[in-house]
C-alpha cells in the first residue's frame, strides 16, 4: 500500500531499561502526525536518502490482515 507522507525526522531512541535501540520515523499522513517505529534496515535505506525535512514523500507500507485487524508497517518512502 502506498500512501503520501509529508517526512518530518527519524530518530533512534535507546532505552536504557531494555538495553535496546529503537527507530523511529515520524510522517505526516492524512494531515496527523504518524510515528512507525522500524528495523535497523528500514532506518538505514531511508537514512540513505537524505530526505530534507517537510518534504512530500511516498511512503510504502506492508500490511497484513490479522483477524478483522488491519496492520501496516512502514516498509520505505520515496
């Protein structure tokens, strides 16, 4: 599924209570900020882009039905 994003940031946050790093890439979708936590992978392929802040983008996402649950992942943005 691929929906339109405006980027903000991405960030790694450590926590220190689970001794564990996490990703975070905050979006604007649909007019509501939108933060995906990620892989290490999916953080560095977007880290790689150099995308500029407040830049329209299009995030691509990989969904699965659990249930009657719909879930989404953010896979990458282009």
């Amino acid at each position: 599924m691929e929906e339109k994003a405006i980027y903000v940031s991405q960030e790694e946050i450590h926590s220190s209570k689970k001794n564990k790093d996490f990703y975070v890439i905050h979006l604007i979708l649909n007019r509501k900020p939108f933060d995906a936590f990620v892989t290490k992978e999916v953080y560095d392929k977007i880290a790689i882009k150099k995308l500029k802040d407040l830049q329209e983008c299009t995030a691509i996402f990989n969904t699965s039905i659990i249930g009657s649950n719909v879930q989404a992942t953010l896979f990458d943005i282009k």
